[in-house]
C-alpha cells in the first residue's frame, strides 16, 4: 500500500508501507478528520457575529443551553 504525505511547500511523497501499517495510518486520519469536525461543529467565532443578525440569536440560545 502507498502512504501519500503533502509538504507544506508543496512537495508530495509517496511510501510504500504494509498493509497493516497502511490501515492504522488511514484510521488516525479518519480518526483526526473527525475530531476537527466536530471542533469546528462546537466552537464559535465571535469574530463571526453579526450584531443584530442570526449569529446573535443562536449564540444566546447555546448560552442559555450551558
């Protein structure tokens, strides 16, 4: 199985690795995908807020929930 790594200066590397390997590296991606899902899902920007709009009105009712 091939591993693809991405640099941030824009080289990619592939490596050959065993399937086993190739299994546990494609699960603790999926596994870290997830958690940055529902962090994203969970934390709000206030940044993000419209004064009187939409985002002022759910930022209440999450307060209100604790």
């Amino acid at each position: 199985m091939k591993i693809k790594y991405a640099f941030l200066d824009g080289t990619v590397t592939e490596v050959e690795v065993s399937d086993e390997i190739g299994a546990v590296i494609i699960d603790s991606r999926k596994a870290e995908h997830a958690q940055d899902e529902r962090h994203r899902y969970h934390c709000y920007s206030y940044d993000a807020i419209d004064y009187e709009g939409r985002g002022v009105r759910c930022l209440r009712r999450i307060c209100r929930r604790g």
